[in-house]
C-alpha cells in the first residue's frame, strides 16, 4: 500500500478549499483518508491550518509526498520563519 501526503477538494464551486490529507494513492481524490495535517486556500493563496508535526510524522513513516503538498509545505515554513522573525 502506498501512502501519499496530497491534497483533497473541498469547498463550494467556484472556490476550492482543499485539505492536505494521508491517504492511499489508489483513493479517489475526494476518497476516504487516513489522517488530515491541514487546510488551504488557494484562491486567497493562505493556508489556514497545518500541523507540521503530522506532516513530519508521516514523511518518517516513509509516505510520498506529491508536488503541490511539497509547494504548501515550503510556503507553510517561509510563512512561519517570517513570523517569527
């Protein structure tokens, strides 16, 4: 079974929320998951929840990590370091 770290639509039409969500890779995108680690929102560009603790978690673990989670995820640190600057 492999697990992947991506992204799953939520939201209404015409504006997407997705979750950053584990699952594995057979699932449908909007397909039942194993563990949420967060949310955005890429029509204001912000994420609104993540759990880095999760998300490290879960790479250990050995799950893949798709493209545009990765992206997020670099985001996620940039935002957080300019915080605490």
């Amino acid at each position: 079974m492999a697990v992947r770290i991506r992204l799953a639509r939520f939201g209404r039409r015409h504006h997407p929320i997705y979750r950053i969500v584990v699952m594995d890779s057979r699932r449908p995108r909007e397909g039942k998951y194993i563990d949420t680690i967060g949310t955005y929102d890429p029509v204001r560009h912000e994420i609104i929840t993540f759990d880095e603790e999760k998300y490290n978690k879960w790479v250990s673990l050995g799950a893949e990590v798709t493209d545009r989670a990765k992206a997020i995820y670099k985001l996620y640190k940039k935002l957080s370091a300019k915080q605490n600057a």
